[in-house]
C-alpha cells in the first residue's frame, strides 16, 4: 500500500487522480490532501477518503473546513504546511498538480526529500529545473512526468537513448487552430476556454489557446530528459491521439497513442514500473477521423516562439515568461486585456527585464516577483 499526498486535490488531475485511486484502493491510499480555497469540495473529500491531513493554502477555509469536519483529519493552512505533508515521513507519492508558481516549493521539496514525485506542475521546471534536477539527482527520489506529452516521450525512452536525435511533442492546437489571426482579437474568455479535445481549468485552458502550455512544456522537456533545445520539436495534431513522437537516427520513430484521458498518464506514473488499469477505454483507430499534422504557426502563436526563445536565453527569462504569463491570462480572464494582448504582455515584460542567472530559490522568487510587478504595470498601460 503507497501513502498518497495529493497537491492540488480539487482541479482536474486531482480528480483524474482520486478515479485512479478508486479503481485500486488496495494498492494506494490517500495520505494527505490540499487545495486553495475550496473548503465545500475538500469537505466531501474528507469524508470519502480520510486523509490524515488537509492543507488549505487559504487560512479562511482551512477555519471554515476545521469547523465543518467530524473526523481526526488534522486540517493545516498555509504554503509551509504544502511542504511540511509533501516531505512527510510517511508520504510515499506526491501528485504535484497545483497549477502555477504556487505549486514549486511543494514539489522541490518533495524532490529533496527523495519521494517518487508525480510531476504535473510545469512551473516547477520552468522556474527552477537546475535547481529542481539537481535536488532529484542528489536526493534519488524519482521523477515521473503526469502530462500526457512527456509521459508519452518517458514512455517511449523506456527502450533506451541510443541513437536519439530528437523528440517531438504534440499540441492540440486548442480551439483556435484554423481561426485567422485577425479574428483572434475579438475572442472571448468562453471561447478560449472551449478546449475541444481536454476538460481542464480556465487558466490552463487559455495556455493551450495561446500555445503557451506546449511552449512550457518544451521548457519542461528540456529538463526532464537533458536535451538541447534544437533536440525538441512541436507538431500540430487536432485529434491527440499521438501524444508525442521519439525520432532515432537510424531514420527510427517511436510514437505512444491513446484516448485523450489524463487518467491513462496518472495510472501510469502511480503503477510504473507496471501498468494498472485506468478507466479509459483502448483506442480504436478504426473509429477516430483521420490524423492530422501541421507545421505551428508561430506568428499565430507568438507564446510558443517566445518560449523557444526564452529557453534559448536561459538564467531568468523561462521564469519571466512564465510570469508574465500568469499575469496576463489573468486580465484576459476579468476581460482587461485582450486575447492577442496576452503575448505582448509577455515579450515586453521579457524585452524589458535584465537578463540574470538565479542561483538558489530566493533568488527565482525574488525574480518571479520583480517580473509579475513588470507585467502588471504592462498591462494596466492597456487598461
């Protein structure tokens, strides 16, 4: 039986993930879980699993939560307390899904205190991958992608590396892969957040529009399996039924397809080395449209060339987009900006932000801050 912490219990993945753990509850069990303010929702997750503890990152709901319970569910508030049940003694798995910069410490120290870590959280690597690959490195724990296009390239890696020439992730291409750039100015949030293929939360919803989620997960690639990042290549594939592609050079390519169901990619990484079923039903070619590809467009997509470009230039830049990022989805989302303001947002805040090399966390929060600060006086200016 593996203790299970769950970061970020509440958005699609922790869900993804509570399914998972239903479907085999003799071989996990849930430690302890965490969200921000939805104390209704954990209230229900209490009562069904029985963590030993809950952290609400919101103190409000954490009283509010402590009141409403009827268990011995010690109930915890705070960004300490994330890290406090993440490195917990008796914490064997960590599913590190809160999304944004919120999510990086928790995992980081999941990371230095060798836990197997179930990495949904991009940012982690995006702010601190030296950092976070050298604490796995030192620290032994284990690392596995929860995402379905680097789970895909783990999954095809597991013959070896020789002869690897490059890896190729796929991308959805969100709702507006065949819209005219001209007509993207007038979109809506609703219409951003209409993914076709994935259910998932507003913000993330938006990064796949504006292609700046693949372009965090190139970042996330570079890391994850030690690449330079002309080794990394991104294809537009509407249908995401190939999750991602390895290219050997013996003219070789190993490709991992499947139904679009993040349940596949959690069981995966709570079973590996072995596979245990999921829920999602197997692929029928037979039954799909046919599979498309496109070259991306990246004058449509600015957010995933100024990715490229911000891996290319290193030290602080991947964490200033990242930033910018958040800050600029945010006012698309309360309607400030709009859709074709969010990647402006950020190529000025990247343009005007001094270029340094981040050395401990301080310093990527310090840096992650200075950039957020940036971006907002950025975007009241289009207020």
């Amino acid at each position: 039986m593996k203790n299970i912490t769950l970061l970020g219990a509440t958005g699609s993945i922790g869900k993804s993930t509570l399914s998972v753990v239903d479907q085999h509850n003799d071989k996990f069990n849930i430690f302890a879980l965490s969200a921000n303010t939805n104390w209704e929702a954990m209230l229900e997750l209490c009562h069904q699993y029985q963590p030993n503890y809950v952290v609400m990152t919101n103190e409000k709901a954490a009283e509010k939560l402590q009141a409403a319970l009827n268990n011995d569910t010690q109930v915890l508030s705070g960004e300490q307390a994330l890290c406090d049940i993440a490195v917990h003694q008796q914490t064997d798995y960590v599913m590190a899904a809160i999304v944004g910069a919120a999510g990086m410490a928790s995992a980081l120290a999941a990371a230095k205190a060798g836990k197997r870590i179930m990495l949904a959280n991009k940012e982690s690597l995006v702010l601190a991958g030296d950092i976070f690959m050298d604490a796995v490195k030192h620290s032994g724990a284990e690392l596995i992608p929860v995402d379905s296009e680097h789970s895909a390239i783990f999954q095809c890696l597991q013959g070896g590396r020789s002869g690897l020439s490059k890896i190729q992730l796929t991308a959805s291409g969100g709702p507006f892969l065949h819209t005219p750039l001209k007509e993207l100015q007038s979109i809506t949030p609703e219409e951003a957040c209409a993914h076709p293929n994935w259910s998932m939360g507003r913000k993330i919803s938006v990064d796949s529009a504006t292609m700046m989620n693949k372009g965090l997960e190139v970042i996330e690639a570079y890391y994850l399996f030690s690449l330079k990042p002309e080794q990394i290549d991104v294809v537009m594939h509407p249908q995401s039924i190939i999750h991602s592609s390895v290219y050997y050079n013996d003219g070789s390519t190993l490709s991992q397809l499947g139904n679009p169901d993040m349940r596949s990619v959690i069981s995966y990484a709570m079973a590996y080395p072995d596979r245990i079923s999921s829920g999602v039903s197997p692929l029928d070619l037979t039954d799909n449209s046919p599979l498309e590809f496109y070259k991306p467009d990246l004058e449509k997509f600015a957010c995933l060339r100024l990715a490229f470009e911000a891996l290319k230039q290193g030290g602080n830049a991947m964490g200033t987009i990242n930033a910018a990022n958040e800050v600029a989805v945010d006012a698309f989302l309360n309607q400030t900006i709009g859709f074709l303001d969010i990647p402006h947002v950020i190529e000025q805040t990247l343009t005007q932000t001094q270029h340094v090399v981040l050395n401990n966390l301080d310093d990527i929060i310090t840096s992650d801050q200075e950039a957020r600060n940036l971006a907002s006086q950025i975007v009241a200016e289009y207020a």
